[in-house]
C-alpha cells in the first residue's frame, strides 16, 4: 500500500512537472514568437537632409539626475517656460499698439477714424498668425523626421530672428515681415513642446500637470503685459515698445539652447531604430522597470510603420482608405474647436482689454491697471479647470462655459450701451462692464482655455500625434488671424454691439460641441479608436447608436465614462441597453405630472452629458 501511494506520489509529481515545464516552454516560446514580431521591425534610414538641422540629443550631454522624479521635474519646468514664452510672445503686442511712437513710426496713426489705420493695425498683429501656421506644419513634420529636439531648435532660431527683427523695427513693412517670422518660430514650439514633454514624461497627475502649463502660459501672457505697463513709465516711448519685444530673447535662447540637454522622445528614439538609447531615456524618467513599457512602444512603432502611408497631411485631408478618412475626421474636429475657442471672444478680451475699458468711460491709467487685473485672474482661473475637466468631462465644460460667457457678455454689451453715456450714472454703469469682463475671463480659464489644448492629443492615435499637434495649432491660427484683424473695425464700427456679437457668436458654438464632439474623458486611446472605427456620422448621438447596434458596450459617447462604468464592461455586463431599463421606467412612473417636465428635461441633459 505504501509503496502503491509512493509511486502514485511520484506519478504525480512528474506529471506536474511535465505540465509546469510545458507552460514554461509554451510561455517562453510566445516570448520568442513576440520578440522575433519585434526584431524583424524595418526601421527608416536616417533624414538625409538632417545633418543640416543644427542641435540634437546626445546621451553624453543629456542631464544627469540621481532620480528619476528630479528629472520629470526639470522637463515639466522646462515645458512650462516654453508655454510661458508662448503666453508672453501673444500678449506682448496689447500695449504696443497703444504706443503713440510707434504708431507714428509704423506710419498708422492717427487710429480713430481712419479706416486704412484701423486695417494696418489690425493686420500688423493678424499676420503673425500666418507664420504660426506655416511653423506648426514644418514643424509637425519635422519632428518626425529628424526628432524633437531638433524641430524645437529650428523652431527657437525663427522666433530669435524674428524678435530681433521686431524690436529693430522701423517701418511697417519690416515689422510685419518680423510678425510673420517670429510667428513660424512660435508654431514650431508651441507644436512640439506638448507631444515632446508627454512622449518623456509619464504624467501620472495629468489634470495637475495641465493646471500648471496653462497657469504659466496666462503667466507669460500677464508678465509681457505688466512689464509693458511699467516700461511706460519711462518718458523714452520709443524704448518703451522696444524693450518689451527685445526680451522675448531670453526666452528663446532658453528653449533653444536648453532643449539639447534634454532627453529625446523615446518613442522616436525607438523608431528610429535606437533601442538602447531608448532605454535609456526611459531608465532616466521612470521610477518603474521599463522593459514592460520599451515593448509597449515597439509595439506602437511597428504599427506605425505599417501605416505610414496615412502619416502626411495630404493623406489627412484627402483620404484613400478608411483609416485616413477617419484621421481627416479628427483632424476636422481639432481645427474647428480651436476656431470655435476663438470666437468665444478671448482674442477680443486679451488683446484689446484697454480699448474696451476706455470705450466703458475709463481713463487710459485706469483702464491699463484694469486690463493687467483682469489678466491675472485669468490667470489663477486656470487652476478650476483640474476640477470641471476632470469631474464633468469635456463636453458638459465646454457646453457650460459657453453658456456662461454668453450670459456675461450679453450683460456686459447692455451695459456698456449706457456706460459710453455720460451722466452720474456712467461710473456705476463703466463698474458693471469691468465686473462682467472679469467674470468673463475667468470662466473662459475654467472652461474654453485647456480643452482644445487637451482634446487632440486625446483623439488622435500615437503615430500621427505629432502632426495632429500641428493641426490644432493651425486651427489656432485661423481663429486669431481673424479675430485679431476684424475687432479694431468692431470697436470702432460697432462700438457695445462687439461684446453682443460675442455673445450670439458663443450662442452659435453651442450646437456643434453637443452634437459632434464625444466624451473623451475617463476613455483610453484605444477606446476613441473604437468610436472613430465603429461611428459612421459626424453627430454623435447618431454615432453612438450605431455603435450600439453593433452590440458595443461602451456606446454612450455624449456621457463621461466612469470607474464603476468600466467594472461593469470588466464583469462582462452591458452599460447600457437599446431600451430604457425597468428601473428607469419605474422611476419614470413614480414622477407626478407636476415634476414629469424637470425630470425628462434632467434626463436626457444627462444623456447628453450635460448634467
């Protein structure tokens, strides 16, 4: 008997380790068969014409730090000066406009009353944006070509001749050849500084990391203009246009020459072909073994190199196959919420502050400080849109904040109507105007300043990221190139009626954010991926049932996706059916006839991802 229950013992034990040795053998084998998937990758050739692009990675030359944390750290501060830069660079031109030197000098003055002055004002800051929108499509491809760093460096010498020429300028024609310069320098930064810090860093607090970028970007935007108000102080006017402009130098010498000490976007890094390098950025910014997340990225560089055909604007705009049609989909999304945030009206407000406080009965000192204010609690707004993106989602933030700016800027046109009225009751009415634009720029920061910053690198897949960047930045473009050429015939055609054109103009963005955007928050890439692949119309709510018809869990578009929404598809249940459910029926029946019309009216608003 015992020896009947010691071979069985010993039957046993062999056969388990048979079984554990086959699983190991078929585990190891799977390991090979990726490896092999992996390894049999054809890489690019290098750019030819890289060599002729100066700056670049180098390991050697890259920051040392003992931990990975201090060097996440520098690459978000480095970021964030950059965006500052960015900020500074756009608002920099607020009070330089108002200068009576260099009115005089660029041959546009006097501004009130002539329509040829109005126009060259307007047009000397309009035609910046055109550079920026030739910068962002370089730029987009080049830092696909011959890496990141390099395209921040291309981008870093435009923008240095371009300020240099600016602040020596003379005549209009120099200034706005210098304007168009500078603004392809700033394209290519503002286009490749996001995807470059997000491809380095792993932002495990991306809600506190945007807070911070958008902070220092108003930051920028309120620093260019209190250093204008002071340098007005000085009775030298001509310095004090001059020197305003010629400190955007530190900035760019900053950025370009600090990037290269930088390390390179693993993923082109990887891409490239340059595996060990790869893993050594990786091994610099992450606290976690990297092995898991190096494969991760190979995986996502073997399908990008399949589908590189779809990674060229071209192919973006004029699709051939279903993939890129549904690119040139995205792309259409991303350009027109950044035109849509410009007809908000922030252009208006930001640039043209002082104009407005004057045209509501303020004296030019006063309306200076008041313009500086405002810009500061645009400023500090910026931090409540960590709580209203994250908790509520892009939509219901969007819909909601135009909502808000509509409302304040109907206020503020009917009261400037009767502020620009002198009597006693002008200061009260001038009061009202200020209260309304302050409200007004600070829901702006809380709602309409990150989202469309946010959204496409949410909506666009990893391989064409790069150029999705650059077309956001092209809508961007678009928007202030018009805005910014049409608001000084505004204040002067239509005086109060400008801040009520605003308010229709949100009035009219409101249709298309609630029926064409989805929900992105609480959803991965993977998880838009199957929205853009499964729906087949621009309206969302149309999108969303057809997704639903093919037996989707996930197919409410219009609503944030939740942690316990996410439990429920792991547990293999449905978030969702075709029919209301019992329970919903149920609550239905309980309503009287008296509360029936608010609560179908607070359903549905939530159904679309509004409440």
């Amino acid at each position: 008997m015992a020896a009947d229950l010691k071979a069985k013992a010993e039957f046993k034990s062999s056969s388990d380790s048979e079984i554990i040795d086959e699983k190991e053998h078929s585990s190891l084998k799977g390991r090979l068969d990726d490896q092999d998937e992996y390894e049999n990758i054809k890489y690019p050739e290098p750019w030819k014409f890289e060599k002729f692009f100066i700056g670049g990675y180098s390991q050697g030359r890259m920051l040392k730090f003992k931990k990975p944390k201090a060097m996440y750290t520098a690459i978000n501060l480095f970021a964030g000066v950059a965006i500052m830069f960015y900020g500074y660079d756009q608002g920099v031109m607020s009070q330089v406009n108002l200068n009576p030197h260099y009115q005089e000098l660029m041959g546009i003055a006097p501004i009130e009353g002539n329509q040829r002055n109005v126009a060259a004002l307007g047009g000397i800051v309009a035609v910046y944006y055109g550079g920026t929108l030739i910068g962002a499509l370089v730029a987009g491809s080049l830092a696909d070509r011959c890496g990141r760093i390099r395209a921040v460096v291309f981008g870093s010498l435009w923008a240095l001749l371009g300020a240099v020429l600016q602040a020596s300028a003379y005549n209009i024609t120099w200034m706005c050849c210098a304007r168009v310069i500078a603004g392809v320098g700033v394209g290519a930064i503002d286009c490749v500084i996001p995807v470059w810090s997000a491809e380095v860093s792993s932002h495990s607090a991306r809600g506190a990391f945007l807070a911070i970028e958008f902070f220092m970007n108003i930051g920028g935007l309120a620093l260019a203009y209190w250093i204008e108000f002071f340098a007005y102080l000085d009775p030298n006017q001509e310095m004090a246009w001059r020197t305003p402009l010629a400190l955007q130098i530190i900035f760019i010498l900053i950025i370009g020459l600090g990037i290269n000490f930088f390390p390179e976007s693993p993923r082109w890094l990887m891409k490239m072909g340059r595996e060990d390098e790869a893993r050594n950025v990786l091994k610099a910014t992450r606290d976690s073994d990297v092995e898991y997340e190096l494969r991760g990225i190979k995986k996502v560089v073997k399908y990008e190199l399949e589908t590189s055909g779809a990674n060229h604007y071209a192919a973006m705009l004029w699709p051939k196959d279903k993939y890129s049609r549904q690119l040139r989909w995205r792309v259409f999304l991303a350009v027109w919420l950044q035109i849509m945030q410009e007809l908000v009206g922030i252009g208006v407000i930001t640039v043209y502050a002082v104009d407005l406080f004057q045209d509501a009965g303020f004296g030019l000192t006063l309306s200076k400080l008041l313009a500086g204010f405002n810009n500061i609690s645009y400023m500090f707004s910026v931090i409540f849109a960590v709580i209203t993106l994250d908790r509520y989602g892009r939509r219901s933030t969007m819909v909601w904040g135009a909502v808000g700016m509509a409302l304040e800027l109907l206020i503020a046109g009917i009261l400037d109507k009767y502020a620009q009225i002198k009597g006693p009751n002008q200061r009260s009415f001038g009061a009202g105007v200020a209260t309304m634009t302050f409200l007004y720029t600070a829901t702006f920061g809380a709602t309409w300043l990150t989202t469309p910053w946010l959204y496409p690198t949410e909506i666009f897949p990893l391989n064409v990221r790069a150029k999705g960047g650059a077309w956001s930045v092209v809508g961007w473009s678009i928007g202030n190139g018009i805005v910014t050429m049409i608001t000084p015939f505004l204040f002067q055609a239509i005086s109060y009626g400008t801040l009520l054109l605003l308010f229709g103009l949100n009035i009219f963005c409101l249709p298309f954010v609630i029926l064409m955007y989805p929900e992105t928050a609480g959803r991965s890439l993977e998880q838009m991926d199957t929205f853009f692949e499964h729906g087949g119309s621009y309206n969302v709510f149309k999108s969303s049932h057809q997704i639903r018809d093919q037996g989707i869990e996930d197919w409410r578009w219009t609503k944030k996706l939740h942690p316990e929404d996410h439990m429920e598809m792991e547990a293999g249940r449905r978030m969702s059916s075709a029919v209301r459910s019992p329970e919903e029926e149920e609550k239905d029946a309980r309503q009287s006839w008296t509360k029936r019309p608010f609560y179908t009216f607070r359903r549905k608003g939530s159904n679309a991802g509004l409440m």
